[in-house]
C-alpha cells in the first residue's frame, strides 16, 4: 500500500553456526503503516527480535538475510552494504530496546549524547543550537527540569528517565520508523504504560509508525492498530488488533488470547496451550503448530499452511481456523 512505511516480503532468515544454519525468520510478511502501530507478538525464541535485527541490518555473528525484501519508504534493505544501512539506521530508522543502556553511553553527559544526534544527523555545527535542541527534545519526552540535566549522566537517572532519553535520541532524528524490541518490559506496570503514551503521543504528532515488539498482550490491545502473532519462525495471523483479540482464528493466537485474563472471552477448555514450540534447527514436518494443537488432523503434516485471506486485512496460516462465525460464539 501507497502509505506502507515498511514492508516485509517474505523474509527469510537463517543463523549458520559450525554445527547447522538454522532458519530463524522463515517467510514473513508484513507491513507497518505510516502512523500505526503493528504489535508483534509470540512466544519466547519465536523468532520477533531476530526480524528487527534483519531490518536494522545488526544480524549477530552467521546470521545473514537468505532471501526476501525488506522495503523501507519503498527501496530494499536487504543485502544493502553496512555503509548504506548505516544512513538509515538512526536516520531513517530508531530504534529503542529493552535496556536503554545498551543505546546510551555512561561516559558522556546527556546532552552531549542528544546533541550529537543533531550534529550528526542534522549536521548543525553550533554547540549552542545543538543544546538548545536538546532541550526541547527532552522536553518533549517529559524529562522534568530538562535544561538543568543537560549536563547529568545516564546513571543519575531512573530506569523509567532512561528510557524516555532513549527515546528522545531516536525521535532526535525524527524517523519515520522506530522499532521497538519490549521497550518496557524492564520497567515497573505505571512506568509502562507512561512509556507506551509517550510513543503514541509521538506518533500523532509526527506520523512515525511504529513495530513494538512485546510479550503484554494488554499493551497490544491498548496502543496497537494491528498485531501480527509469530510462531517458530512464521506469521501464524494477523490482522486489526480489536478483530484478532475478538476472534483469534488461528489455534496458537486462541491459546495466547485465552491465557491473559479480560482480552477476550474464550472458553475455559482452550485457557493453555500445552507442549512447547520447537527447538531451534528442530526438522519440523507440516505446521509447526500442529505437535500443540487440539483441532490438528492429518491434514496439517504434509506442508507448513501458507497465509490466506479471511476478512479484509487479516490473514491466518493454518487449513481448519476458528472461523469468525464461529469463535464469536
Ligand atoms: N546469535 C544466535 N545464534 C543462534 N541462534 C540464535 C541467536 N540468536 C537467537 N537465536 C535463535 O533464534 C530464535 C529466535 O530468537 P529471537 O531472539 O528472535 O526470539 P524472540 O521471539 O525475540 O524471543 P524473546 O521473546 O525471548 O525475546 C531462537 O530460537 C533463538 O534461540
Ligand atoms: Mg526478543
């Protein structure tokens, strides 16, 4: 779509160690719009970080993109050179992680590392400007007293503060996206939630739309306009967040939905998804979902189900859905 700020084309990625490649991203696709919000949910070694990492180019060690498109603002990002990804990164593209640390620098007072953003990025040269930008950035991410702490270092602040200077660094080059791997998953609930407005109240303003990864279903509900669920490797669903949460189609985003208490109403039966998802490298024959399943059939052994089409804009890659009709029942 015209306003697609990014789209994935079904992204495969693959991890090579001496032992095996393991494909940890296998086809996805999905796309994130300007001004929204796509969630990005599943369980644990799903596959989630792995996909920021492929777009922001930072794969760790083996780890390669092995085939697909990653479309920002319409060019491809895959198999671009370090040196070109570098001018998107940050630029183009913010990022915000789980431990602000590992963006901040403990050395360099607060201002200096915001007013670097400027320098680099905007390339304003006067110390003086760049101060000053400092501070309206700051005080647009609602750090109190914003001038006097120019010149305080990140451990003199709280989690909750560090996270908002991150967040103020990665808005310094006012990106039209900003991935956010559990950005507040470190913070106390209040904290949180002050967090994820904060992002929302940016993304009004400038248009950014925004991948938040996240494990809280409640802050998917609250903050996001569309949720993909991942599943060993593949988009299992997807689609607007009110419809997915009303009625999840696939048999994995039921069990997810059911387990959080006040998202949806799902009969008790359905509450626990037992079993656990493959291993990493673990050869799966069919959907990978099929082992945990209480609707698998022999029908889901021959080929991993390919994503289809159930309702204008969502999609659900398993052969026997909940169908709408019927999960609203
Ligand atoms: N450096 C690595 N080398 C080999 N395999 C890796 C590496 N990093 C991650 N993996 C594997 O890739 C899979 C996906 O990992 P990823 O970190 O993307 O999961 P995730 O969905 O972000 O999980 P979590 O919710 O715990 O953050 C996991 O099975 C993990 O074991
Ligand atoms: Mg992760």
């Amino acid at each position: 779509m015209a306003d697609d700020v990014l789209r994935l084309e079904n992204l495969v990625t693959e991890i090579a160690s001496d032992q095996a490649t393991v494909r940890v991203v296998d086809g996805v696709s999905v796309s994130v719009r300007r001004g929204r919000t796509l969630g990005l949910v599943g369980e644990s070694g799903s596959g989630k970080s792995l996909t920021c990492l492929s777009i922001l180019g930072l794969l760790p060690a083996g780890g390669r993109v092995a085939s697909g498109r990653i479309l920002f603002r319409g060019e491809d990002l895959a198999g671009m050179s370090q040196r070109n990804l570098s001018r998107y990164r940050g630029t183009g593209i913010g990022t915000i992680l789980q431990d602000p640390m590992t963006s901040l620098n403990p050395l360099l007072t607060i201002g200096d590392q915001i007013g670097e953003v400027f320098r680099y990025h905007h390339g304003i040269s006067s110390a003086a400007e760049r101060r000053r930008r400092a501070v309206a950035v700051m005080e647009q991410v609602r750090i109190p007293a914003a001038a006097e702490r120019l010149n305080a270092y990140p451990h003199q602040f709280s989690g909750g503060m560090r996270q908002r200077i991150a967040i103020a660094m990665s808005i310094a080059a006012d990106p039209g996206l900003i991935i956010a791997d559990e950005p507040t998953t470190a913070l106390d609930v209040t904290i949180r939630l002050q967090i994820l407005q904060l992002l929302r109240d940016i993304q009004r303003e400038r248009g950014t739309a925004i991948l938040l990864v996240t494990h809280d279903l409640h802050a998917v509900a609250r903050f996001c306009d569309d949720v993909a669920v991942m599943y060993a490797g593949r988009i299992v669903e997807q689609g607007p967040v009110a419809e997915v949460f009303a009625r999840p189609a696939h048999p994995y985003t039921v069990g997810l939905v059911a387990a959080v208490p006040r998202i949806a109403v799902i009969p008790e039966r359905l509450a626990t998804i037992p079993g656990q998802p493959p291993r990493p490298g673990e050869s799966v024959q069919g959907c990978a979902f099929a082992p945990r399943c209480a609707r698998a059939s022999a029908g889901c052994l021959p080929a991993s189900p390919a994503p289809r089409s159930i309702a204008p804009g969502r999609s659900v890659a398993c052969i026997a859905p909940h169908l709408l009709a019927e999960a609203a029942e």
